[in-house]
DNA sequence: TCTGGGGTCCTAGGACCC
DNA sequence: TCTGGGGTCCTAGGACCC
C-alpha cells in the first residue's frame, strides 16, 4: 500500500506563509526571467491562467482582476519542503521524495487506521508548516496518483468527484461500484505515466476515460503503445508494477541551462553564460562528489519565433574525468567555438555533464595526473565553493576570453543581477589566501 | 518585446561483430 | 544472378514527470 502526498499549488503556498495577504487572491509564481506560470493559486486556475503560459498573455490581469505575479523564491521552496517533507514521514515506515512538492509513503500495510492517520497527518502538515496537502492512498502508485488528483479536485471543483473523497481518499475503502465511478470521471490524460500525445492518440481510438485505460488488454497496450503503457494498465488495475524508491538512485546527469532575456546574436556574451553554466554544473557536480567524463554544450534559437532555426550542441570528451571548474568552463568555451555560427537569434544555451562517475572511481584516475597539480586543485575548488556559498553565487569564478565584467548580454536572472561580480583570474590566486 | 529548468526512460536505427 | 541472422553498443529523438 502507498500514500501519496501532495503540496497544494506548493510554490504558492509557499509564499503565502509569508504573505498571508495573498491568502484569496489570484497568485502566480512566475519562471526564470519571468518568462512563464510555472505555479498557480485556485482563484488564479479560475481566471483561467495556464500552467506553463507566458507571462505577457496574462500580463493584464494584474491591473483587471488583482491577480499577484511573482518572481520564484527556489531556495524558500525548497527549504519549506524539507520541512513538509519531514512532517509527511510520520505517515509510515517508508518515504520516497519524489519532487519538492510530493512524496510516496510506502509499506502502509501494517498500519491500523490508514485513513485516520493520514488526516492527522494532513493536519498536521497545515499546522507546522502552513502548507495545505492532499493525500491519496492506494495498492499502486499510479492508483495513489489518481486518489491524489481526486481528493484535490473534490473539493476545488464541486461535482467533478464525491465530496467526502476530498483531502484524503482512500481507494481500498471505496466500494467497486464507486472506484469504476472515479476511474470513469478522470480523464485519461491526468492518469500518471499518460501525457499530451499518448492521450491525444488513445482519444482517437475512444479510450478517453482511465477506466478505458484500465480495462485495456494489456498485449495491445504493449504491442501498439510501449512497455510503459502496459505498466500503466496493469497499475490501474491494481497490480503493483512501480516500486518504493527510498534512496536516489545516483544522477545520470547534471544541467544547468537558461532562456536569454532577449536573443544573443554574438559571441562574447554567449561564451560568458556558457561559462557561468559550466560554473553552476562544476558545483553540483562537486556537491554530489562527482566527476564528469562527458560536458554537452548547447545553443538554439526559439522554437516559438519565426525565422532560421538553429539547434547545436558539441560533446566534450573529458579525460580524465573531471570536476574542475577550469576544465569544464574551457571544455564549454571550446565546444561553444565549434557550433557557433553568427546571424541567428540565440534563445537558450545550456551545459550538461554526463558520464558521471563516484569520488571513489575518481581517486584512480588522480594517478595519471601530476599529484601536487591535483590537490592545488581540489583546494581551489573548494575555496570557490565557499566563497561563493558565502557572499553569493559568481563572486569568484573562472574567466574566459571575451567575458565582459559587466552584465549587458541581459541573460542573467532576476535575482542575481544585483550581486556585484569580480573578475579574477584564478592562477594568480594564492591558494592559502582562497 | 515577452514562451522554465531539470530530470528519466524507451525506442528505432545504424554500426559493428561473428 | 544470387548477398544471413543474431547479438551488442551507441545515439538521437520522443515521450513522460514535476
């Protein structure tokens, strides 16, 4: 048996412990550059706002409607998570944090009253954290899913489910009759694993409900869909296919990209992002105590724009392995000389490290490299890590041929514009001072 | 003017090998 | 004239998730 439990509108919330003002108004939290709704309150769902729409459609309602816009606060959301996260484990013995908004309980099965529980727990969320949540539990996790939408949306869409199945509902409490009825009423479109284009081709073949879904056979889910589909079927049906997840499994791979705030057309200000990105990579990477034996570094113009598209990206073979800041930052610069070509509206660019392997793997590889070299660099990264952690993000960081010391490529985000950066080279750093 | 960011998994097709 | 079959590995692209 798993719970599933859910942050309503978590990033809204959110903001609302801190802004109990917002509490009945339309509320949106916006993307990086404020370029799109990425959470939205009830009222703000009403006004008939999108999750995903950019900002400059909607734009008007802030003057018509009182709608609140504001930039994301990840490091706030992140924070309340964990705290959610904490008090939501007291459900039962097993917890796997899926997203910083949910996570499963698992191994319900010897827990007297589930259901009671899981309102005490609701409950208690709400008090020690002032996060509203909803639960759903079921003998899948796709079933879990699915009793978790219907105990949001009884409540927030009168009709649309019974009324008493809000907040927390528990599948195995409800009659046959009645869990074919909540199979009937969802659509298949909002069944976990069932995204735009599979239930767009399912429509087209009647199988519009996820009681269709499920009552599927599971030979033609697999054979005219995937082995993913079939999982689906079987999960609806009751079949346990999908299992408890408590520890990570280890990254495969580590990003960091951005939307421009307007196109970039020239080099300069794209080798300084690609850098920066190469950067914010080299510390995650770090912070997970990896290495990378593969950097990927991308541009493209916008997909939504008319006019000459350009998509490219360059692997970077890294050997040995590295977590260097210099090594990924030139690797990146490299490769963004190799795709570049002049005359396209750049939207995006990203890096991303793939290959990763453990620190333990990484010692091996240290025997190739010149040792002395190998702890000067490990100390450097670490000063730049602290630093950095302390006075803010980019206050120390590598440069690169043709970066500006100040920010007039306008890709940078919001919040970051304001920190005021130095441009250091970082041979020249005594290392004891770092 | 203005459309997020960070992930995972599956599949098809090509290269290569015996 | 006639040109196998099966396995593995890799990659790109597509689909999904929050």
């Amino acid at each position: 048996m798993f719970a599933l439990i859910d942050g309503n509108n978590f990033y809204v919330s959110c903001e609302r412990v801190f802004r109990p003002a917002l509490k009945g108004l339309p509320v949106v939290v916006l993307s990086n550059n404020d370029g799109c709704a990425i959470a939205r309150s009830d009222e703000a769902k009403a006004l008939g706002i999108k999750m995903g729409q950019p900002y400059y459609q909607f734009r008007d309602l802030e003057r018509i409607s009182s709608l609140v816009c504001l930039s994301a606060n990840f490091e706030l959301y992140g924070d309340m998570s964990d705290r959610m996260m904490s008090v939501a484990a007291g459900l039962g013995p097993q917890q796997e944090i899926y997203s910083i908004d949910e996570c499963f309980i698992g191994d319900l099965g010897g827990i007297k009253d589930v259901t009671a529980r899981a309102v005490a727990v609701r409950e208690r969320i709400f008090q020690w954290t002032g996060i509203p949540a909803c639960i759903g539990i079921a003998p899948t996790k796709t079933l879990a899913k699915l009793c978790n939408y219907v105990a949001k949306n009884a409540e927030r869409k009168p009709g649309s489910y019974p009324i008493e199945l809000s907040r927390v509902c528990n599948w195995t409490e409800l009659t046959e009759d009645r869990q074919l009825d909540v199979l009937r009423r969802t659509p298949a479109g909002e069944v976990w694993g069932i995204g735009k284009r599979i239930s767009s081709k399912l429509a087209e073949q009647g199988i519009l409900t996820a009681l269709d879904v499920a009552r599927m056979p599971t030979a033609k889910a697999r054979d005219e869909w995937s082995v993913v589909l079939e999982r689906t079927v079987r999960e609806l049906q009751g079949i346990s296919c999908i299992t408890l997840e408590q520890a990570p499994p280890p990254k495969k791979q580590i990003a960091c990209t951005r939307s421009f705030g307007h196109p970039i057309t020239t080099m300069p200000p794209l080798i300084e992002a690609v850098s920066e990105f190469a950067t914010r990579a080299g510390e995650k990477l770090r912070n997970g105590g990896m290495r990378a034996g593969v950097l990927n570094v991308f541009a493209h113009t916008s997909p939504f724009r008319p006019g000459q598209r350009f998509y490219k990206t360059a692997v970077m073979q890294l050997q040995p392995a590295s977590s260097d800041t210099k090594v990924l930052v030139d690797a990146a610069v490299r490769g963004l000389r190799q795709i570049y070509e002049p005359g396209y509206q750049l939207s995006k660019a990203g890096v991303i490290l793939q290959d990763l392997c453990a620190g333990t793997e990484q010692q091996a590889v240290l025997s190739f490299t010149d040792p002395e070299a190998v702890r000067d660099a490990s100390a450097l990264m670490e000063a730049m890590d602290k630093i950095n952690a302390r006075f803010g993000k980019g206050v120390v960081h590598v440069a690169s041929t043709g970066q500006t010391q100040e920010d007039e490529s306008g890709w940078r985000m919001k919040q970051e514009r304001r920190t005021p950066r130095y441009t250091t080279c970082l041979d020249d750093v005594p290392i004891a001072r770092a």
